[in-house]
C-alpha cells in the first residue's frame, strides 16, 4: 500500500485507532489487541532440557497455526561431530491451538510424528460428517504429559525482567531480549 495513502476502515465497536492503517504500525512492532490491551506473542520450539530452539514473534491477536511453519523451518541444532545442522525434530508435541489440517498435512509430508490434540468443535465436526469424516488422528496421552517443557521454557525466559514486561518499544529490541534470555539458559545448562 502506498505511503501516502490512508484508509477509512469501519470498526464495529470502540473508539478510533490512533493509526491510519489498522494493524499495520501494530502487526511491524509485534504488538496486537486483545483483552488486556497491547500483547505480544511468542511461538518457539524447546528440547527435552527447557532450552528454547527457534522462537517467532508475533502480535498477541495473530493465529498459532499461520506462525507453526516458520517456527519449525528455523530449527537448527549443530551436530557434535559436525556436519549439516539437524533441522527436522523427531517428534512435536503442541496443543490445540496448532490442530488444524494445514499443520498436520505440513508434519506429514517433512514424515514428523506428532502428538496434538483435537478441539472439541473439531471432532464433533468429524462426527456430523460420519464416514466422510475421516480418521481421528492418533493422540498419545503418555507422550503429550511431557508438552510442558515449552511452558517450562517460557516460565525460564520470564525470570528475565525486561522479556516478561517487554519495556522494549520496538521489535528488534524485543527479539534481542528473548535472544539474550535465551543464551543465558543455555549457558546455564551448559555448565551444569
């Protein structure tokens, strides 16, 4: 869109937005609207160990499942002997955020096995439409218990002050904090 344009855009509740574009400046800054006002999201992979892999920032309104794929095509774990980096997981756990046709096709054709559940609206939806449903992707309950090394990897990134306040105004600024978390723990783990 041409800089000198603006556009009028209806909004069907609230007050104006301060900026001409709706969600343009906010969606460039990783700043997006929700219930608690401006947020921002942070999608990332961790290794058994708590340690983030690959992280995406995003505005706090944007859909997990458009971000699975750049989230998982930034994975690179050197090997100890050298060589190519590792950039495909042996298995993904995520939760129901990312269940959609869209990452399941995208896990299958890389021959990823995962572990994500269905929403509820998905399954009922599968039932309506009886044999043309399909089958009910394969769930591990056992293996899904251990999907709380993502939320124990953030819960150690948020010990950092500046990532859990983001005080950061711009993005770049905000990605070089969760970088600078990021390094300490693994530094931490390294010399343990």
């Amino acid at each position: 869109m041409p800089r000198g344009l603006v556009t009028r855009h209806r909004l069907s509740q609230g007050a104006l937005p301060n900026y001409t574009i709706p969600g343009a400046e906010h969606d460039r800054e990783s700043l997006g609207r929700s219930r608690g006002g401006l947020t921002t999201k942070i999608h990332l992979a961790a290794d058994r160990r708590c340690r983030p892999i690959s992280r995406v920032i995003t505005a706090g309104h944007r859909n997990d499942v458009i971000v699975f794929e750049p989230v998982m095509r930034s994975i690179r774990v050197t090997r100890a002997g050298g060589g190519r980096p590792r950039t495909r997981p042996g298995h993904v756990l995520a939760d129901k955020a990312y269940s959609s046709r869209k990452v399941r096709a995208y896990l299958r054709r890389r021959n990823i096995r995962a572990t994500i559940p269905e929403p509820v609206d998905q399954i009922a939806h599968r039932a309506r439409r009886g044999r043309h449903g399909g089958r009910r992707p394969k769930f591990e309950p056992e293996r899904y218990k251990q999907r709380n090394v993502v939320e124990r990897c953030i819960s150690k990134l948020k010990q950092h002050r500046a990532f859990a306040t983001r005080t950061d105004k711009r993005a770049y600024m905000f990605r070089g904090t969760v970088d600078i978390a990021s390094i300490r723990i693994w530094l931490k783990t390294l010399t343990k």
